[in-house]
C-alpha cells in the first residue's frame, strides 16, 4: 500500500506570501519584527517541504501499513508516530507556537499554516494529535487560571501529554445540546466528579504520551437543559496531583473505530467515571451560581472555529497532494496518440485533452480555496496583532463569514476532485499501491468533522448573513464588488469579469429568494442550504484567485517567456480561467434552482424511499 507526498516546491505558497496578500503588515507587527520578514519565507517553507518527504512521509507509510489497534484493553499506535510527535512538539513546530509570552518566538498564524499544510498532506495521521492537542492548550490559555496553565501547559507545549476536544456522546452527535454526560460538585468548588460516554474522540488515546488531557463538555447537576446549561471541564486520563504525580482518573478507553481512512490516527471511545472516581476541573462559571447557566458551549467555539479552519486546511492538503500525484503519474504515464494526430507516435497521457481538463481543474480549485483559506489565516494574524481595533474588528468580521466557507467547501470538493484524479489513473488509481485511494479514503471524514457541512451551511445563512444587522456580509461582499467595479473594463480578463459580475448579480438574487423562504416556507432553508454556501464560497473564491491572476499577468508581461518563472505565472492566470468560466456560473445556476423552488424533496413521503 502507497503514500506519497508529492509537493516538489512551495512557489505557490511564495506568491501568496510575498507577491500577493500584504503581508508586511504582519511581519512588521511588534510579535514578529525583528524575527521573521517576507524575505525569510523561502528558508523557512523549503526546509519544512524537505522534511516532509523525508521524516513525516515515512511515519504515514508505517501507519498504513500498520494501523492503529486496540488489543487486550490498550491501543497501539504505528511505529514512529510517538516519536515524530514529540519532535515537531520539542521542536518548535506544534502546540509551543501558541505562547503569548513576552518575546516569545512564535510564527505569523498564515506561515504556520503552511507548513502545516505540507506536513498534513505527508502524514495527514499526525496532525491531529497536533491541532487537538493545540486547540485544547489554547482553551487553557484562555480561561484557566495560573495553577492549571502551570499544571497543564508545559507539558502540553514539549510533547510529554497531548490534548482532545470530547463532544460527541451515542445518543448526542450534532445536536450536542442533548448530551448526557453529567458533572457533580464536590467539596472544591474547582473540582467537579465527571460521568459519561464520549464517542468518535480523535486522539483520544495514544500509547506514546504520559497522560491525555481531555476538554469535555458537561452538564453540572442541576444546570439549565440544552446547549445553555452545558460547561466545559479539564478531564486528564491520569489525575495530576499538586506535587505533579499522576494517579489513574477513571478513565476508560472501550475500543477504537474501524476506518475508511485515517487508519494511523486512533479513533477512540472512552466511559469516564465508571467507577465513580473520575474528576474534572470546571473551567469558567459554575452554573448553578449563574442562574443555570454555564460557559461551556461559547468556550469551545473558541477551539472549535480555529479546529474548522484546520479541518479546510487539511481538506486542502488532500486536494493538493492528490493533485500532484496524478500530474506525475500522468506525465510518466505514456498510453494513446494525439486526438488530432492519430499517426503520431504515443504520448504521455499529460498531453490528452481530457487529461489537461482534469489537471487543470484540480489546480484551478487547489488554487482558489488556497486563496480563501490564506486570506481567513492572514485576518487571524491581523486579528491578534493589529494595534488598532476598527482594524481587529474588520479582520473578526471575515474570519466569522469565512469560517464555514473555508471547512465546507474545500472538504466538499476535496471528495470529488480526488474522485477526478483517481480516473486520471485509470484503472491504476482504483489500486492500493498507488497512493491516491487512499488520500482518497483519509479526505472523506473532513466534510464530517468540526459540524457536518449542513450546519455549516446554517451557520452562514441564519447567522452571518445577519450579523451586524446584516452589516458585516455586506462588508464581505463590497470586497467581491469593488473589485469587480474596478477591473470590468480589463480586457484581457473580460469574459471573466463578465462573470464574476452575472455571478454578483445572481447571489443578490439568491438572498432575495431565501428571505421569502424565510417568512412564507422556512423549510426551504435547510433543503438548499448547502448548495448556497457552494455557491458562496465559489463567488468569494472567483474573486481571490481571479485577483491574483491580475497580478500574475502583470507579472508575466514583465517577465516575459524566456523567464523561468514565465510558466508559474502562465498557470496561475490559466487557473482562474478555468475557475471563472468553468465554475463559478454555478452561481447563476443555484439562483435559477432556487427560483424554481423545487419542493420535491420535501413533499416525497418518507415511505416512497422503500422503493
């Protein structure tokens, strides 16, 4: 069985970097001048591109090739995944980029996405452990007071424990409000005793960390039903003491789940409290001294809509390496002769009509969420750092209405794009030996985690469309506007700014449509919900990867075809091309469905699915 990690260079990333998106305003913020500028950025990605191929893709490949078990009650992880983890932890390249010390050296949040992006698609097993064990870091960071970031911070940063977000019960999956794992107090007001049932934990146990620490949500006995009773508590496997010992917590783990994918990474499900002897610390307001009331739901979004952005990131990691992969394979791949020369001799099956459509639309999309996801990571930097906070204000509101964006749509498309490269294999593809099925099988759970895509899409129509009072999409779309205004009359864009514009006029359209929906049959939101957001999220990408092929264009002009790096620039413009007029009339399309208002999946009885 096959891995392999296929980036040959980080030029893309470069542009992003240092061509496209403004980033001397991040370098020059206080935490990190003086340590990085755009000038390092090569020295940094190059490195970590080498690294990928050869100490994270091996440790993948071992994991494929023995994945994770459960035997006798205990897990075992893949050979080398311990050790890969507590190295990027030691190293610098995990959890310790969230320290908010005075001088600490951190990364710029869009830097580090990057090189996460690369060793996510070398070993997409690995990056969980990383990303929970961060994110559950953070939550400390943020709410717990100095006794727990000292008991639990130092460790989490070096590697020695690891971190989980624990929602999901049997009988409470999206729907978290109907939870039933339940908190009872004790004689410290800080210390709760923990029962309950949490399944689908990622990373939920591991045999190569100390102890595992746990960010479980809970309803303290007593507090208010539904989402608003909910609380958020610290849960370790093992128990630490105030002298920093460890003693077991009635932790349990009762087996792992059998996978389509993500075989290396442990899935675990774990009974806390079976005997009456697991505690937890309750971070943030008791309940029960706030009128029922707990923090528990608003703590977790911190975790949670960071967790939604990395889970794009690692969709788009898949779309990338998947991508790479069938370019090489059909550049080797020599099989038929030239459509419109059949006497010619056979060529590399690269050179077929089809075969270019398939690539190119692959990079095309690799490109446009790349955009997306890069341009969301750099307002988180702007977000955290900027000193002026209309600014910071700005940087929130396209972090909110990008969020679901940038989790959906590229885990969406991430499914069928490597459904499209696989067919560019031919028969080939569908085998284990090649690696695209199987980042195939490790992409598809990206469009579940975080919230499944439908909420998602709830999230973006009946809450960032009013947020603000309806201020802030707005804000979000004049981006898309003002540059369609300013550059219309570019004639070597025009027929893709044609349809950016067709496209603008058509999403106006659509909010039209769901507005009626809204007060007159408010079922028609969920049932078109998703196919929105598509079409959102293809208008919000048309316009990024359409602005950078005005400056790739620029670029190439100036350059000329005798330049190296005449034929990255030639891509990019051909990219958007083909995203402009290929993908985003989709737009068009989704306001023409809606204004047919099709209610044929409403009105069909449950029972004509028998047949």
């Amino acid at each position: 069985m096959g891995a392999n990690f296929a980036y040959k260079n980080t030029r893309d990333l470069e542009f992003i970097l240092q061509e496209w998106l403004p980033t001397e305003q991040i370098f020059s913020y206080d935490q990190f001048a003086g340590y990085y500028s755009k000038d390092d950025v090569k020295s940094i990605l190059d490195p970590i591109l080498k690294f990928s191929k050869e100490v994270v893709e091996p440790v993948n490949e071992a994991g494929i090739n023995n994945p994770s078990k459960f035997v006798d009650g205990k897990v075992i992880s893949p050979p080398g995944m311990g050790d890969l983890f507590r190295k990027l932890q030691q190293e610098g390249w995990g959890t310790s980029n969230i320290s908010d010390e005075e001088g600490a050296m951190v990364l710029p949040h869009i830097l580090y996405a990057m090189i996460w992006e690369m060793i996510g698609a070398a070993n997409p097993c690995l990056t969980p452990y990383i990303q929970l064990t961060d994110g559950a870091a953070r939550l400390i960071q943020t709410f717990g007071d100095e006794k727990l970031k000292e008991m639990f911070l130092p460790k989490m940063m070096d590697g020695s424990w690891s971190g989980t977000m624990c929602l999901t019960e049997p009988s409470a999956g999206s729907d978290v409000g109907d939870l039933l794992s339940k908190a009872y107090q004790t004689d410290d007001p800080r210390i709760f005793k923990i029962k309950g049932t949490k399944i689908f934990i990622t990373g939920g146990d591991n045999d190569f960390t100390e102890n595992i620490i746990h960010m479980f949500l809970g309803r303290v006995e007593g507090a208010k039903p539904g989402t608003g009773g909910i609380s958020l508590f610290i849960v370790p496997k093992y128990w630490v003491n105030d002298d920093g010992s460890l003693e077991d917590n009635d932790v349990i783990t009762t087996g792992i789940e059998h996978k389509m994918g993500l075989k290396g990474s442990i899935t675990a499900s774990l009974s806390f409290g079976d005997n009456d002897k697991c505690r937890g610390w309750l971070l943030g307001v008791n309940p029960l001294q706030n009128d029922g009331v707990g923090a528990g739901m608003a703590q977790m979004f911190q975790m949670m809509n960071l967790a939604r952005l990395d889970t794009g990131l690692e969709a788009l990691s898949m779309i990338t390496n998947g991508y790479y992969n069938a370019r090489d394979y059909c550049a080797e791949r020599v099989q038929g002769r030239p459509f419109t020369n059949p006497k010619a001799g056979r060529v590399p099956i690269i050179n077929h009509e089809d075969i270019k459509r398939t690539l190119l639309m692959g990079k095309a999309h690799m490109e446009a969420i790349r955009a997306m996801i890069y341009k969301t990571f750099f307002a988180f930097d702007v977000r955290h750092c900027d000193p002026d906070p209309e600014i910071r204000q700005k940087a929130n509101n396209l972090i909110e209405v990008a969020t679901p964006l940038c989790k959906a749509y590229s885990s969406d498309e991430s499914w069928w794009l490597l459904g499209e490269a696989i067919q560019a294999y031919g028969g080939y593809g569908y085998m284990n030996e090649y690696p695209i099925s199987q980042i195939a099988c490790d992409s598809k759970i990206y469009s579940i985690w975080e919230g499944t895509n439908f909420i998602q899409s709830l999230d973006l129509v009946g809450r960032k469309w009013t947020m603000g009072k309806g201020q802030v999409f707005a804000e979000f779309m004049q981006y898309i506007q003002d540059l369609y205004v300013n550059n219309k009359g570019n004639e070597t864009f025009a027929k893709e700014f044609l349809v950016l514009g067709a496209a603008l006029e058509a999403y106006r359209e659509i909010q039209s449509c769901m507005q009626e929906f809204k007060t007159q049959r408010p079922g028609m939101i969920p049932l078109y919900s998703r196919r929105i957001l598509t079409a959102t999220a293809q208008l919000y990408a048309g316009s990024l990867i359409l602005d950078q092929a005005l400056l790739a264009d620029k670029r190439a002009k100036e350059i000329g075809p005798e330049h190296y790096d005449y034929e990255f620039y030639y891509g990019k413009v051909a990219a958007a091309r083909y995203y402009l007029l290929n993908v985003v009339p989709n737009v068009v399309n989704t306001a023409a469905i809606l204004k047919n208002a099709d209610t044929s999946a409403i009105d069909i009885p449950v029972g004509a699915f028998e047949y």
